[in-house]
C-alpha cells in the first residue's frame, strides 16, 4: 500500500475508533499532501472529474433524446478542489457511481442537465468517506 493510501486508512480506523466520525474522514486536503515527503506526494494521483453535458428540446425531453452532447475532462489533487470547481451547479443524488444534475429549462423549454462522474486516477473506487464527502459538500439528500 503506498503511503498516502495507508494515511487515508489510518484515518479511517483511528475515526472508527473515536466517539465522532466525520464526513471527511479519509479524504485527502491540500495541507495533507504537503506534510508528507515529495516523493510520497509525487505518488498521489488525485481524482478524475468527467462532465457529460447533454441539452433537450422540449420534444426530445419527452422521447428521453437528447439534441447536443459534450464531455469535458477535468483532474483534481482533491475533492474539495474539484467541489469548488463545480460550483454552485445543483445535483439531485448519486446514479450509480456518477452524480445526476439538475435539469435547468431555458425560456425556450429547452433542457440542460449535467452528469458527473467521480473516480480517483488510481483506479480504486471512491470510498465511502468520499463518497459522504461529496455529498455533504453538494448539498446532497
């Protein structure tokens, strides 16, 4: 296990130990990845952000089609970074592995909505504490 994966696990398990647990528990900060040596730091990939846009006329919205599709491709050191890259855009939960968007419908009655999928660039899936994370920090049900 490399050594900031064993920091994210000695967290996990020093938390499960404490009477508290936080959301945040196991998800790496900036400030974490600089109180580790830059050779361990150099080993932290971060965390993939892809962003499927896909606009609907107020027909297609109907029919489940979509007119436009777009993909854009984003990397992050961190969750919170890749948060506050999202800004103020609303999401309605998780589908899957991938966070659902908040249709917006223009005057026009055309519908744009936004899906995200989250991964970490080291192919381990997102734990539950980032996951928790996540969902806090979007305001999520």
């Amino acid at each position: 296990m490399d050594p900031l994966a064993a920091k994210v696990a000695g967290r996990c398990a020093a938390a499960e130990e404490a009477e508290e647990r936080s959301t945040a528990d196991g998800v790496l900060f900036e400030s974490d990845l600089l109180e580790v040596p830059a050779e361990e730091r150099a080993t932290w990939k971060g965390y993939r952000l892809t962003e499927r846009h896909a606009e609907y006329t107020p027909e297609l919205w109907e029919e489940g089609d979509t007119d436009k599709r777009r993909t854009d491709r984003h990397q992050f050191r961190t969750l919170d970074a890749l948060v506050k890259h999202l800004g103020d855009q609303k999401f309605v939960g998780w589908l899957e592995s991938m966070l659902e968007g908040k249709p917006k419908k223009d005057r026009k009655g055309t519908v744009t909505q936004l899906h995200c999928e989250v991964e970490r660039q080291d192919g381990r899936p997102l734990s539950r504490e980032e996951r928790e994370f996540l969902s806090s920090r979007l305001k999520l049900r």
